[in-house]
C-alpha cells in the first residue's frame, strides 16, 4: 500500500510547486492577477501563497505516511497527524482572509 502514497505524496508536492505554471498552461490566470482592488489583490496573493503551501504539506504528509516502512510506525503517524494538523489550520486561515474580506467589503 505504500507505493501508492509516495507516488500521490509526490504528485501532490510537484501540483503544489508547480501550480502557478499549471494554470497559465490550463489558460487560467491567478487570482491576483485578475482582480483590480489593491487590498483584495493583495489578500488573494496570500491566499493563494497559504493554498500552496497547503498542498505542498499534504503531499509531504501523503510521503511521511508512503515512508511509514522505513520510520517507527508511531513516529510516521505523528509526523503525519502533526503536518495534517498544520496543514488545517492553513486551511482555517484562507476561510479567515477570506471571511474579513467579505466582511469588510
């Protein structure tokens, strides 16, 4: 079952890397790119920096939990809860940005 954590964990690492460069290949524009306000410019800039590494954390966690073999098993599952844990309260984050700019609007 392993293998298919490391190669998800990887893929998810590279489509976390590599995102801005995807969309432009998809046709798409980053949200900072489109929007004009300057202080929702700005917010979408940090979103979109917090989603990254969102993704980016999650694939680390997805090859913690693919290397499980080769590390203890109660240190991977730590690592792993402790980077999924990091990885929620990014996501808390992007649902506050996101809120205040709603809110403030």
């Amino acid at each position: 079952m392993f293998p298919f954590w490391l190669i998800f964990g990887t893929v998810t690492v590279l489509m976390g890397i590599f995102n801005r460069q995807m969309l432009r290949l998809l046709g798409f524009k980053p949200m900072s790119e489109v929007i004009t306000t300057p202080n929702i410019k700005h917010s979408s800039r940090v979103i979109e920096q917090l989603g990254r590494w969102l993704v980016i954390t999650l694939g680390v966690s997805f090859l913690v939990q693919g290397l499980g073999t080769t590390l203890p098993n109660d240190m991977s599952n730590k690592i792993s809860f402790l980077l999924l844990a990091l990885s929620g309260l990014m996501l808390l984050a992007i649902i506050g940005i996101t809120l205040a700019n709603w809110k403030a609007r």
